[in-house]
C-alpha cells in the first residue's frame, strides 16, 4: 500500500545535480579507498583512513545559494546532506519534522519552486537556486494561511508533529487541482500519515479552502 | 459546581493550534543545548545472543567521539524497574529479571542496546556505532508467547523457567465456571490471537540530557507522557540521584498512545552520562529504531468459551491467554494482561460466572506495555467477536442478544453502582441506550434487507457490532495498590491566581495532543467566570508543577480535571472571605457567580479581580487570613470511570480478492459529561482510526529468528486518509457520579470499540455467503480473507 501512494503522490520532483563538483570527492576517495575497504581493512589503516576521509570532507563543501521562505541563503554544505536536516539542524527551522527519514510518513514535506518535496529524501545541493517554503514561510507575516486557518477550525489536528507536513501537502493538493471530491483529496492526501487519526477534520479543512477559492 | 456558566460544553477552538500549525511547536528534538552532543545506540541484530566480547578500538578513534559506553560500565546500575507487581495463583512474586541500561551477558531481542557511543555530531556518533564491533554467539530463540512456555523451549530468563513471567487467574472458582458452562444448551468457543502492534508515534522518542556542575543539577528533556513519573522512577530506582536535583521537562510531544509512558532505559543512560562528559547529550530514535525498541502492545494468543441458556441468556464465560510480555518488563508490562484485561470481561452483561487466567510470557521479542486501550481493546475483542459469533451459531439475531445480556440502566446515585464479577464495579450506565441509538442511524432492518439482497446478487455485504466498557480515570490509589501498584495513581492540580486576576494552573497531567490547554482553560474559565485569555496552562516540566502522575488511561480530565476543580473550590472559598471583609458581610452570605462576589440577595458586590488584587494587597483584609491566592491539590478518585459504547461498522467484501472496504462506520460513545465536544469527536476519530487499523491493516511481524520483518512504514501497513469513510459518530451522556465534572474520559474509547466490530462484519459478510467462518486472524489483509471463504469452518 505505501509503496505505490507515496510513489503517486508526495513523489519528489526529479531534479538535476547542476553539475557539482562530485567527482573530485569521488576520486578523492576512491584513492584513499576508505569506501569499500572500511569494513573489511585492519584497524591500523582505517584509523588512517578515516583521518582522510577527515580532510577530505574538510575541503568538500559545495556551495549553494537557497531562497528559504523569501530570505536569501549562501551556503556550503556536505553533499550527504539532506535539505531536511540542512533546514533542522542549520538553518534552526525546525518546523519541518522528521518522522522516518525514508519518505514514508510525509512529516517532512516543504516546498520546492512550488511543488511539494519530501525534505528527507532531497539532497540539500540539488536545490541550489530553488525557491524553498517551510512551513514557517506558509504564514505572511501574522495573517496565516487559509490552509492554517482552516486546519484550526476543523480540529485538523492534535499532537501537531505531522500537521507541518500535512498543511504543506494539503496546500500543494489544492493548487495541483487534485482536492475536487472527498475521495481525491484523501487518496492525494495519503502520503502523509496522521497517527492521531485526524484524516476526517483534514478532509474537511482541505475541502474548504477548496471551494473558498481563496488563492491558496 | 456551576456548569452553567460560559464555556462547558462548547467546541472551543483548541489554543494550542497555533503554535503547531505555524512550525512554532518545541519537540524534543528540536531542543538543542550548547555544547551538545549526540548519542547512537549499537543495538543486537540478533534476537537471543551471548555476547563474547566488544571491541572499541576503532570506533574510539573515529572522528568526534566524546565518549563510548557498553554494558561493563553500567553494570553496578540498577535496571529499569516495572510499577506494577503481578503474583502467581500460589502467591509468589513474578519474575522479574534485571532490565539493564545497556545489556552485558546476552542481548533477548533484536534492538537490545549493547554499547552507546556518543560524538560532536548526529553523523559521527552514527559512523563510530558501525565501527564497535561485537561478537556474538547465537543462541535459539522464541518469540511465540503459547509456545515459549512448552518443554524445551528456548529460556529468555535463566530465573523464569518455562519462560513464565507469572500465572495469574480473576473471578468466580474455576469449578463453578466449569459447572455452568456444562450446563449451557450452547457453547461458543474461540481461539485467536489478538496480534502485536506498534504504537507508531510520528515523533519518535527523543531524550536530551544535561548536567550543571555549578548547580549539581540534572535536567532531562524527554518525549514522555508523564515528566515527574520518569524523575521518579529513574532517580529513586535506578540512578540513586537526588530527585530535588534533578528537572525533567516533557515539551510538547508528538503523540504517545501509551509508548511514552514508559521509563526507557535510553533515559537513565544519558542521564547519567551527561555527568560523565560534562555536556548535553541528545538522542532520537530513528524510524526503524522506534519498531524496534519502542514497547509494543496487544500480542495475547487466547482461548474464550461462552455458555448460553436455550432463551440466549450468557451463563458463563471462561479463559485463558497466554500473554507475550517480551524480553523484558516494561513499565507497566504485567498489569496490561491482568488488570487492564481480566476486570473488564464482565462487559456490559449480567454473566453470572467468569473465570479468566493469564499466563504472562517472556519471549525474545520486543517489550510489550500498555498501548492505547491498553488490555481493554483485548478484552472487549473477546467478549464482541463472542457475542457477534454466538448470535451467528445459534441462529439469532446479534442485536438481540446483547438486549437480552445487558446489565440494566444504572446512574450510580438513585441505584447502585453493578458489582462484576472480575473485581470491579461500574460507575454508571445505560447499555441499552448507546446500542438502541447505534441501530437508529445504523438503518438496521433497511440493511439487514439490503444484505440479503446483495448476497442474492453475489455481493458480500456485513455489519459488525460491538458495545464496549472500558475502566479510565485511572485510578484510585488504594485499589491499584491492593491490585499490584508501585505507585499512586491521583492526580496534582494547582491554581495559582496572579495579582491581577490572570490565572496560571499547574496540572500534572501531559498533553501530546488532547488538547488539555483548551480544555483545563475552558473548566477553569467557567468555574471563575473569566476570559479563557486569562488563562494560562502549565504542564510537563517537574521545577514548575509540583507533581503529577501524567497522561494515560484516559485519566486527564476526571482525575487531574478534578484536581484542578478542588483547587478552584479553595480558591473561591477563600475569595468569599476576602470579599465578605470588603463589603462588610459574613462570608457564610457570599455567593460567587458570573466572576463577582456578591452578598446574597443584595446587589453589592467585588469582582474576581479585585479580590485578587486584594490577597495580594492585603490592606483592607481579614486578621486571620493568609495574603495570596494560590492552592495547590491533590485528587485520589473514589472509584474507575466507566465510560462505554456501542460500535458499529458496514463492509463489502470482495468475493473474488478477499478485498474488504470499510464502508460505513458508526460510533455511538458515552464518556459522561462532554466540556468540549469538538476534541471529544476528536479522539474518537482518532481511537477508531487506530482500532480499524489492527483490524485491517497492522501487525507487528516476527519470524522465527525474532527478526521484526516489517520494521519500516513501507512494511508496516499504517492507517491513511483514504482508509477511511467518514465517520458517523454520536454521544450519549450518562454522567459520572462519584468525580466533580461527572466526565468519564474519551481518549480510548475509539480504539477499544471498534477493533471487534470492523472483523466481526468481515465475518457477518462472509456468513451472507454461506461461509461459516468462525475467525480471520488480523489484519484481515485481502489474502486471509479470501482464503478464509475458501475453506469453510465445520461447527
């Protein structure tokens, strides 16, 4: 069952790598060859190895240029770096949540030029030039979101850990054109997973600002 | 109380949204101290191993490594203690082995923590973890609680033999259960498992632990449902630490379902390491991790058997279940199986005699613990899937049957309370009620003619019943005592009234998405008469709320609502006096309503504000009165609450494929009185959103070597949105006599209700088909349903 709603709906945007210096690390480590002989080399030459792998990711840091909720990011980062931690554990945005790290459960889900992306499963560098929006973007200001507002009037949720991931896929299933019946939305809606049940109020939310025709 | 007045009863909007809904909400994990640290747990791939010996020579050099513990250091610590004592029939203690911070001699199951290394950076301490290396030697292993206990099988404990935790029986002497049951014109009999499943939380457990050197001061930021029973458990029996020293704070938390409960030995451990390092040190499990390491509920293996008289009338029920406890004792382990699960087989009938035994299990499984409903969903899936089989057997109708079982209306004032038979006794109550309604909206003749009708044309449609009673409100202290407790069971609640007349209140109980901020205020505004704004909340941290018991069993509302109530009553008490001395009056002639204070059947009156301000700025004041207006609670509850319900759910079985699609569901609940019937609706949603799911879709699946298989979301079939029809959902209220608000507690009744009802229509529809069935195991995955109509069951 989730292996097909999740390819259908909060499938990431295929996206280029902008041709980033890859390679170089690549070949860097190949040469110290930490990758494939770490598990199996004596433990002298893995100590040397990963003081390599040390340097090495001392000088791999690809810089990035993010626009993360209308601000302006330059940064360098590690290219293992998911954009979901990039925003968590760098940047302190820590709205956007992590629930499995393996785009299962949807709690990580932003927006990227527009489209709903799962964060966790997102490197950091393959964004470089994007449009970011987080849920702390979502707002303008103190006037919240119709999405937000209408998550509040019906009760859309309740511990709140999905609920930025939700709203973010409920406003991406709205303007992609997939919230016209109850159906839609809930099949469109079933790659982020509420486990205190809420589905029926989010429904509900959803199908408001829906026929509200406000510009979501 | 006044009940009148203001905002009981109303669908308030919850106060809390907007922090969650704006990404402003504090988890555990997005605390981040300075100087952190973060910690990786190397955990056993195996299920039952002996640990030879554990190399760290490699992992200690690995970039940021602060610090690498394994079992040899924690060993002169005490494990993590189990609150709640279960005895064997002859009197014995239960078997209680050491459930170590990290394991030494032998890991018993797959995610058994060996060694923790901690680092600079989330990543570090993760590559360090691959680079400890173990040396296992394999040991055979068992995972299935009815089978661990035969001759031979594999010992997870060297003290329990047979790999029994205890023994344990509840109710009428097994001879005269025997008696009735031999007596009975018919005798519906049932085996099942009442399968494993993971509580699934979507914030998983995360704990940061820091020490001050200045202060000597612990403080322990945890995803918990309960903050000063972790501070106790972890310092009085496990750490020795100094509880005046140490701060436990549970922030907001994302969804608990009874998993953070728990003291997990994650907790103690950094705590107790921080000290070591002198720096925070945080962790948070990972998906797989928390399948793995978070305590598991249900898994019960089970044999019922109910007696019927000619007219249908239950004469007696007897049973046994063997329990899967896991590897080790959880918190609450050994009380879910017993009793949690044997008082409630009374149900909602007269049933004149039970007998119910329990054998508890240890298995190289995954602790198993309270999970939402927690031994009441197992119990009502018994008695329901009884019922509904019965009524199939002898050929009537399932409705009636219950009609001609149920204990009769009762409100607990006028008449008395019903004693069961399994030790407890019911509150209040009106069976017929919830059930007469359920039928209403239900259409039940139009669907049984529907029914019919489809099955005529080859299509397989069902209903499924099941009217349930769950104990909340958890608990009186002296009765949990009696019954095994290591600990109280009331509630704190504190009231403290601002200079200016704002209102701070400390409550004990911990929300993680009930809405107690909401809810608390709106009691709290309409017992003083002020704005909800007024009003602020606190919970979750043990340096500001002096106690508590936390958030479980559907307690919050009856037990620390209550406690708060007794507060506000001390509150308006010495309000009355202070008013009385302003307006020159006897306090005796005070009444309070609407916020101000006035002098009975006169118009002079001070307002709430200004009697605050008057405690505070005692000039023109009683002698003999203390200035400030501030007190402080606690609440033991006279009895359980009782709240109950009748469920039902419609679905159409797919002939071809097994497919079962839910296709209408109906929840008729009566929790007592409602304050806010928007969050109550809530809960139900979300309770039957779980019971459905372990129904149809969730199972934790262990294979012989006591592999988890389904370890991950892509595996573990969770519930989604387009699961789900649109609920029908209705509340009947019968109030609770016996606390202040005359609530019973909602959080668990969806789940414990509708588990029985969704497997009893697959059975009903397959029954229209002329499929005898008499069980699928759950979940009822297309395949099991398809080969359940392949070969009929011989009755």
């Amino acid at each position: 069952m989730s292996i097909d709603k999740n390819a259908g709906n909060n499938q990431p945007a295929a996206e280029n790598n902008n041709g980033l210096p890859n390679e170089d690390r690549r070949t860097f480590l190949k040469k110290t060859s930490a990758v494939v002989a770490l598990a199996l080399t004596p433990p002298t030459v893995l100590k040397a190895a990963s003081m390599d792998e040390k340097i090495a990711a001392a000088f791999e840091q690809v810089k990035i240029t993010l626009n993360i909720n209308g601000n302006r990011h330059k940064l360098a980062v590690e290219p293992r770096v998911t954009l979901l931690d990039l925003l968590r554990e760098d940047l302190k945005l820590t709205g956007t949540k992590k629930g499995c790290d393996y785009g299962q459960c949807g709690a990580c889900t932003v927006h990227v030029n527009g489209q709903r992306v799962l964060a966790c499963l997102s490197l950091a560098v393959m964004q470089d030039g994007k449009k970011i929006t987080t849920i702390e973007g979502l707002a303008a200001g103190e006037k919240l979101h119709p999405m937000q507002e209408a998550f509040i009037k019906h009760d859309g949720l309740q511990c709140g850990y999905c609920t930025p991931g939700q709203i973010m896929s409920a406003v991406a299933c709205v303007r992609e054109g997939q919230a016209n019946s109850e159906g839609q939305i809930r099949e469109y809606m079933s790659g982020n997973i509420c486990r205190c049940g809420a589905y029926p109020n989010i429904v509900n939310a959803i199908l408001e600002v829906k026929n509200g025709g406000q510009k979501v | 109380m006044s009940t009148t007045n203001g905002m009981i009863g109303k669908s308030v909007k919850r106060v809390e949204d907007k922090r969650f809904i704006t990404g402003k909400g504090r988890y555990t994990d997005d605390i981040v101290l300075p100087l952190q640290t973060y910690a990786c747990f190397v955990r056993s791939p195996y299920a039952h191993a002996k640990i030879v010996g554990v190399d760290l020579e490699v992992a200690k050099a690995m970039p940021g490594v602060v610090a690498i513990y394994t079992g040899a250091d924690v060993a002169a610590i005490n494990g993590v203690p189990c609150g709640w004592q279960v005895n064997f029939k002859n009197g014995d203690t239960m078997k209680e082995p050491k459930h170590a911070l990290l394991v030494e001699d032998k890991a018993r199951y797959v995610g058994d923590a060996v060694a923790v290394v901690i680092a600079e950076t989330r990543e570090q301490a993760k590559d360090a973890a691959q680079m400890v290396l173990v040396d296992y030697e394999e040991l055979p292993v068992t995972v299935d609680a009815a089978k661990a206990v035969k001759p031979g099988a594999p010992l997870v404990h060297d003290l329990a033999p047979n790999n029994i935790c205890f023994d344990w029986e509840l109710g009428n002497p097994k001879e005269e259960v025997d008696q009735a049951l031999a007596d009975a014109a018919h005798l519906t009999t049932l085996e099942f498992v009442n399968q494993r499943v993971v509580p699934n939380a979507i914030e998983p457990r995360s704990y940061n632990a820091a020490y001050d050197a200045v202060s000597e001061k612990y403080t322990l930021y945890t995803s918990t449902q309960n903050p000063h029973v972790i501070r106790l458990l972890m310092c009085a029996f496990v750490l020795g630490i100094p509880e005046h020293k140490v701060r436990v704070v549970g922030p907001d938390v994302g969804g608990g379902f009874g998993s953070k409960i728990f003291h997990y030995p994650e907790e103690a451990l950094l705590t107790w390491a921080t000290k070591n390092i002198n720096r925070p040190i945080k962790w948070t499990a990972e998906r797989t991790e928390s399948f793995l390491t978070d305590a598991h509920g249900r898994d019960h293996v089970t044999k019922a058997e109910m007696g019927f008289d000619t007219t249908g009338k239950i004469l007696g029920l007897r049973v046994k279940t063997y329990a899967n406890l896991g590897a080790y004792l959880s918190t609450f382990g050994p009380c879910v199986p017993t009793y949690l699960h044997g008082t409630l087989l009374q149900g909602l009938y007269t049933t004149p005699k039970i007998n119910v035994d329990v054998t508890g299990v240890f298995t190289n499984t995954t602790p198993v613990d309270a999970y939402r409903g927690a031994g009441r969903p197992e119990a009502t899936y018994l008695l329901e899937r009884l019922m509904d089989l019965a009524a199939h057997e002898m050929e009537m109708d399932p409705a009636e049957l219950r009609l001609r079982n149920f204990i009769p209306p009762f409100d607990g004032v006028e008449q008395p309370g019903f004693q069961t038979q399994v030790a407890l006794q019911y509150d209040s109550g009106n069976y017929e009620g919830v059930l007469t309604k359920g039928l209403e909206m239900l259409g039940y003749k139009e669907f049984r003619q529907k029914q019919q009708e489809a099955a005529q044309n080859g299509k397989l449609l069902g209903v499924g019943f099941s009217t349930y009673i769950e104990a909340c409100g958890i608990a009186p202290s002296a009765v949990v005592g009696s019954l095994g407790a290591r600990a109280g069971l009331f509630e704190v609640g504190q009231v403290r009234v601002q200079p200016t007349g704002k209102v701070s209140v400390f409550t004990g109980s911990h929300a993680h998405g009930q809405g107690h901020e909401t809810t608390f205020a709106q009691v709290v505004a309409s017992k003083l008469g002020i704005p909800m704004e007024d009003i602020d909340i606190v919970h979750g941290d043990t340096d500001s709320v002096a106690f508590g018991m936390g958030t479980y069993g559907s307690r919050s509302l009856a037990v620390g609502g209550s406690a708060i109530i007794r507060s506000l009553e001390k509150i308006i008490e010495k309000g009355k006096k202070i008013a009385a001395h302003r307006l020159e009056a006897n306090a005796d002639d005070m009444e309070f309503e609407h916020g101000q204070f006035t002098v009975k059947g006169t118009d002079k009156s001070v307002s709430f504000g200004d009697v605050a301000l008057t405690a505070y700025v005692p000039h023109i004041y009683p002698k003999d009165l203390e200035p400030g207006l501030d007190f402080s609670s606690f609440y033991d509850p006279a009895n359980f609450t009782y709240p109950f319900g009748c469920h039902i759910a419609v679905v159409e079985v797919e002939k071809d494929t097994g497919k079962v699609a839910l296709q209408r569901f109906i929840a008729v609940d009566d929790v007592g009185n409602i304050i806010n019937p928007m969050i109550v609706e809530g809960q139900i949603h979300g309770g039957v959103a779980q019971g459905v799911g372990q129904a149809l879709f969730e199972g934790a699946e262990y294979d012989s070597n006591g592999q988890l298989t389904n370890a991950t979301y892509m595996d573990y079939c969770m519930p989604r949105a387009d699961d789900f029809p649109l609920f029908e959902t209705a509340t009947q209220v019968t109030p609770c006599p016996h606390n202040p608000l005359g609530v019973k507690g909602a959080g668990e009744a969806g789940t414990i209700g509708s588990t029985p009802a969704v497997v009893n229509a697959v059975i009903d529809a397959l029954w229209s088909g002329g499929h005898q069935v008499k069980d699928i195991r759950m979940p009822l995955t297309s395949e099991r349903v398809w080969r359940a109509m392949q070969t009929p069951v011989n009755t």
